[in-house]
C-alpha cells in the first residue's frame, strides 16, 4: 500500500466552478500536511501547508484535515484555466519536529480547467 | 529574497561516470532536502541535511550521498551512474525555527539528468 494516495485525474471542472482534490496518507503519527501545485516542465510550488485539524483558507484554496480519517483535501475555488496543472500531496512523515523533514509525495491529481 | 538556487539546470552524463549537484537555500534556511522526480516513482525523498549533518535518508543505494556546508549550502553526490539515475533531481530548503509553519518546503527549479 502505497503511503500517501491521490487518485491520478484528470479532473477535468469548468472555469469558475470549485475543484474538489483528495488525498489520504497511512501513518498515523504524521504531523505537517502540504500540497503543491507542479505545472509541466517545472518544480513543484508549495500552495499550502496544514498542521491541525480542521479547515485553513488561503484566497481561492482551502485544505480540509482529518487526522482520524487519514485525509487531507484541497478545494480550489473560483477554478482559473491558470490553475490547470498537477497536485501533489505531500505528508512529513517524521514523528515530531525535532526529526525533521521526510517528505512523502502522492502520485498526483492532474487537474484540467475548460474556459 | 531569493529563491532556491540549483547548479547545474541540465547535465548529460554517461554510464559509470558520477555527478554532483550544488544547491543554496533560501537564505536563513537551515534544513535542505533533495528529491528525485521521475514518472514512473514520482517525487521520492533522498535525505534531508540540517547543521551539517545527515538527518533522515530514504530508501535509496548508497551511490546517492550529499553533504552540507556551513553557510547552509547542500550538495548530493551520484557515483557510478546508471540508466534509472535519469531523472530531475530537487532541492528544497526549509527554515526549521519555531513557530507557525516551521517547516515548509520550498522547492528550487531543479537539475535534469541525463544519463546516456
């Protein structure tokens, strides 16, 4: 089983409407939540980080998380035609702060927004 | 502030031979991180240096090594090249203080291997 999972896309919505990005890890002990937004041919843009339960908001992005479901989401909101490109989970699998960083990445949802 | 610098952007290798890759953080970051990202395994952790020091690896041989300097600057070493080692190869910095997201990740624009 894979550690961190996102299903591959693509989702395709139409401009404006809100885009719905899921994601679930397997350990429990992880404690920092990102996502990232990656568009061909470039490195990957950190769009959001959450570290506790609940809903943190940031312009058109809100992440959603559920430390007992194991699931972390992304909603994009307002959808731009800009916004087409590849979403990456990612979850800091070290145990406490003190560990460090050990970055653990989904796959990927490629998200496609039709003008 | 400046981003996350990677030298070389490209670099065409051939089988046997080794590499390395220079990285400088963003500045007042302290922990570095480098990733390789291909499409077939996606973006998977190398290891992670903070103070000089190796503090988490991941699950890759032991051709893969890096080092980290005092001015925060991380370079990763590849030896013995294969096939499979083509990939993009990614760095990304993080302050590592407390507080509010302490350790965000931002990645540099990475260093696309080729090896031949």
């Amino acid at each position: 089983q894979k550690e961190v999972e996102q299903n591959s896309g693509p989702l395709s919505v139409p401009e404006g409407a809100i885009a719905s990005l899921n994601c679930t890890y397997s350990d429990r002990g992880s404690q920092s939540f990102f996502w990232y937004r990656q568009y061909s041919g470039k490195s990957p843009e950190l769009i959001m980080s959450i570290y506790s339960n609940g809903d943190k908001e940031d312009g058109r992005f809100t992440a959603q998380l559920n430390k007992a479901s194991q699931y972390v989401s992304l909603l994009i909101r307002d959808s731009q035609p800009s916004d087409s490109a590849t979403y990456l989970c990612a979850v800091n699998i070290s145990p406490r702060k003190a560990a460090g960083n050990k970055l653990t990445f989904g796959g990927g949802t490629r998200v496609l927004v039709k003008p | 502030k400046a981003g996350v610098t990677q030298t070389p952007r490209y670099l065409i290798k051939t089988r046997g031979q080794q590499v390395t890759l220079s990285c400088s953080p963003i500045s007042g970051h302290r922990s570095v991180s480098w990733y390789q990202q291909t499409p077939g395994q996606g973006l998977q952790f190398l290891f992670e240096y903070f103070s000089e020091t190796q503090r988490n690896k991941g699950n890759f041989p032991g051709r893969f090594s890096g080092r980290q300097f005092s001015n925060s600057r991380s370079e990763m070493n590849v030896s013995t090249l294969e096939l499979g080692d083509s990939a993009l190869y990614l760095c990304a910095s993080s302050r590592m203080v407390t507080g509010d997201s302490y350790n965000e990740q931002f990645f540099g624009p990475g260093t696309r291997l080729t090896v031949l």
